[in-house]
C-alpha cells in the first residue's frame, strides 16, 4: 500500500507530466529550429563596382558568387528583387569591388584572374542549368557555337533556345556567356552590348574585327581527341559539332591541352 497521500500522489503525478512536457518541448524546439535553418534565406553580399565594362551589381553568397548585373539600361532595384527571392541582400562594397578588381585583371589578360567559384542558385530551369554547366567546360581562349553547345546537351537545332538562356545568365564574365558566338563567324548578341563581348574576347586573345567577326587563323579543337586543326581540315569536318571548341589561336589550344593536328599542321 502506497505511503503516499492523496495530495502528495497528485504533486508526484503532475512533477511526474510536467517533465515529460518539458522534453517534449525541449524536442519540439530542437525540432523547429532545424527547420527554420532550412526555411531561413542565407544572406548576400551586394553591391555596386565601376568596371571597365561599365557599371556592375554584384552579388556574393555563402557559396560563391550569385549574380553579376550589367546596370545600363537595367534598374539595380529590380536585380536586387530578384535576389531577394532566395537570399537576404546585405549591402557590401568590398565585396563587390574585389569582383571588380578581378574583371579587371580578366581584362589585362590574366587567365586565373577570376577566382570566385559560380553559384548558380538563382538559375531558373534545368535546360538553362544543363547549358551553364558545360558552357563552363569551354576554356579562356575559346568558344563554341549556339549550335554546338546545344548539341552538346541533346539538344540540336536549338539555337534560339541557347541565345535566350545565355541572355538570362546570372553570373556573365565567371559563367562565361560572351564565350558563344553564331555559326557564321559573328560574334551574336550579348546582354551587357556587343561593345562589351568584343572587349571579353580580345581580351581572351580574339581578334575580332570592326564588324564583329571572328578572325580567319582560329582553329578547331576537338575535346575527345584532344586534336586541333585548321578550319578546312578534312580531319576538323568530320568530328562530332558537340565536341568541338573554336580556339583563338593554336597557342591557346595547347594550353588547354590539345596537339595539333599531323595533316594540317595549324602550327
């Protein structure tokens, strides 16, 4: 027989259920706060720099950087909207003029220059994502096609498709868009002004001339082989268009690691 009175039974029983409450709660709260680091938007980086290029909005994450807006014509507070989706923008002009500093040495040549990694959060669909990620296996002193680099993903004669995702490219310069030029040797449009894709490519050593044209000495180079032609080479016509890589010249092509060709002997 219990030695416990009625009361003193009732006290036990409620210290008794109010512990258990309170690991319930403490479990519930632990429980909640997991989920609120999901639900909480990560914090951005932003700001404006000065670029040879022109005006830049500039945006860097936790895990690289976001967004490189070119501002003429554009209205920043727009951008900033759009980032505002997914992160919370934090005013930071460091940061966003060490990417200026770095488009400015990109600029002068310097291949390494461009040291942020890409985040490519804010990209919208998987066909455009698809596109981005191989676009980054293009190497400085190189570009593809919109053709190519839609074949490239199984997605041929989609030429007007890839014109439209590079134009909504997040992260121009480190997402390397100026880097896809038509077909017919012309450079193609670019959403910072032809004026600035000329400049990105010369810089990569393209000779583009007066009317926006790819010089006539570039050679191909073929990323299964690991083989750079010429042009007219009977060997460059017969390799697979998804694979192929438009090279400044044959000094860019070795330093991406490519041979040349022994019929042609573009060196």
């Amino acid at each position: 027989m219990s030695s416990l009175r009625p009361i003193d039974r009732v006290l036990s029983e409620d210290s008794a259920s109010s512990a258990v409450i309170d690991e319930l709660l403490r479990q519930g709260r632990k429980g909640v706060a997991a989920r609120l680091c999901h639900v909480r938007r990560p914090d951005a980086a932003v700001g404006i720099t000065r670029s040879p290029l022109g005006p830049l909005l500039v945006a860097v994450g936790p895990a690289g950087i976001l967004m490189i807006s070119y501002l003429r014509g554009r209205d920043a507070a727009d951008e900033v909207a759009a980032l505002r989706l997914k992160f919370d923008p934090v005013e930071d002009r460091r940061a966003a003029e060490e990417v200026g500093d770095q488009i400015r040495r990109f600029l002068a040549g310097d291949r390494e220059a461009l040291s942020y990694r890409a985040d490519l959060t804010l990209v919208a669909g998987k066909f455009q994502r698809r596109l981005l990620d191989r676009l980054r296996q293009v190497p400085f002193g190189a570009v593809v096609t919109y053709r190519a680099l839609g074949d490239a993903i199984g997605a041929p004669d989609s030429q007007r498709a890839v014109g439209n995702a590079m134009g909504a490219n997040p992260i121009p310069i480190y997402v390397p868009c100026h880097r896809v030029v038509r077909s017919d040797g012309m450079i193609g449009h670019y959403a910072g002004g032809t004026q600035v894709k000329v400049k990105l490519l010369r810089a990569e050593g393209f000779a583009v001339d007066n009317n926006r044209r790819l010089p006539q000495q570039v050679v191909w180079g073929h990323l299964g082989t690991r083989i750079f032609c010429r042009p007219h080479c009977a060997a460059a016509r017969r390799a697979d268009t998804a694979r192929l890589l438009i090279f400044a010249d044959p000094q860019s092509a070795r330093h991406a690691g490519m041979r040349p060709c022994k019929l042609c002997r573009p060196c």
